[in-house]
C-alpha cells in the first residue's frame, strides 16, 4: 500500500508551487496513462504514477509575450535534473519511504535524454521506460501539451480516484499472493 498518496503529493507547497509550469493537465494525464502501463507491464503502479505525476515539476517558465518559448527552451533545459531534486524533496517531506523518492527520482531524471549528450533507449529500467512511454502519450508538437487546461479541484478529483484503483490494485495483488 503506498505511504502517501498521489492526492497528497499534488496538494503539498512545492507541487503547487512548480506544477503549474508545466500543466496540470499533462501530469494527471501522464499519470493515467503510467497506471495503465505499469499494470500491463508488471511494474508498480505507485511507482509509476507518482513519477508521471512529478516528471516535469522540474520546467523553467519559457514563456515569451504568454507563449511557451520552445526555441529557448530546446537550448537551455535542464528541467529533469532540476525535476529530480524537487521530486525527491517534497516526497521526502511528505514521510514518503526514501527508496521509493529515490526511485521516483531517477525516474523523473531519466524520463528524457533531450538535455543528454547520448540517448538513453534500451538503457532504461523497465519504471522508467513506463514513464518515458506514458509521457510521449500526451506529447503534442511544439510543446502544445502544456497549454491544456485543468482546475486544482478537477485534478484532485480525478488523482483521487486513481489512488482508489492503486489501492484496490495492490489490495487484490495481496489477496492473490495469499491465495497462492
Ligand atoms: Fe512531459
């Protein structure tokens, strides 16, 4: 069972404070598209759906006369590094177990290879390929994927639910396991 809670992730300060950069929208539809994924794969969906949640809680504000400046952006992001240090700070903070914030870490770290001098393809662990994956899911060219708009109250709504089907997951995995 996990420790903290999606919606708790997304409530705490630093979430609020850096998510909105990046869109709303696109982490709880990241997020979606991870638990699908990690369930198909055999990987945590606690895991998976946290680092979904946090992978671009890292983004700088390349906006430019209110458009997101992807010129800009291209030349100078490091927003996965910058991801990786927020991610394991508020998780940390929140009393989440302290592999699970490294996991989710370098989940978000390596969710990319834009900002690397080499690619990152087959050199993944499977979590981290699941984040990759769910992340292109939502990809729209010139970083239109961003602007889609979600309210707070919406989002917590529908993590709430997916901390629901997370739970269920793992509560049925145990009665599996207890069964065999
Ligand atoms: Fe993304």
């Amino acid at each position: 069972m996990p420790k903290v809670t999606l919606v708790d992730v997304f409530k705490h300060r630093i979430t609020q404070k850096y998510l909105r950069r990046s869109g709303i929208h696109h982490a709880v539809t990241v997020a979606h598209y991870a638990f699908d994924l990690a369930v198909k794969s055999g990987v945590s969906p606690d895991l998976a759906t946290k680092s979904a949640l946090l992978h671009d809680i890292g983004h700088y504000e390349w906006y430019k006369d209110g458009k997101w400046d992807y010129e800009e952006y291209r030349k100078h992001d490091i927003h996965a590094i910058k991801g990786a240090e927020r991610a394991h700070k508020l998780l940390i903070r929140l009393g989440e177990d302290r592999l699970v914030a490294k996991e989710v870490s370098l989940a978000v770290l390596l969710h990319t290879d834009s900002y690397l001098p080499f690619s990152l393809t087959e050199q993944r662990t499977l979590l981290q390929e699941v984040v990759e994956k769910a992340d292109r899911m939502d990809e729209q060219p010139q970083g239109l994927h961003h602007y889609n708009k979600m309210s707070p109250s919406h989002a917590i709504k529908l993590l709430s639910r997916l901390d629901d089907k997370i739970s269920d997951y793992y509560n049925n995995n145990q009665v599996r396991k207890e069964h065999t």
